[in-house]
C-alpha cells in the first residue's frame, strides 16, 4: 500500500519570513520534516 503525506509549508510568514527553507545544519526546515515523515511509525 502507498500513502501520501501532506506538509503545509508557508514561505510567507510574517515572524519569520522563509522559514521552509532555512538551513538546519546542511537541510532545509521542510527536507527535515519530510524525512521525519518517512521514518514515522504507522
């Protein structure tokens, strides 16, 4: 079975303005958080 993960990035945010795409030690915020998802239980 294949399933699909929704990330809602917002790239205009008024606090912090691109935040999807900063730089976490080498990886953008969004690469990060999709990894994460990958690895996930369920």
């Amino acid at each position: 079975m294949r399933l699909a993960a929704l990330i809602p990035a917002r790239y205009a945010a008024q606090r912090l303005p691109g935040k999807p795409l900063a730089d976490i030690c080498g990886a953008p915020m969004v690469v990060r958080v999709a990894e994460r998802a990958r690895r996930a239980a369920g």
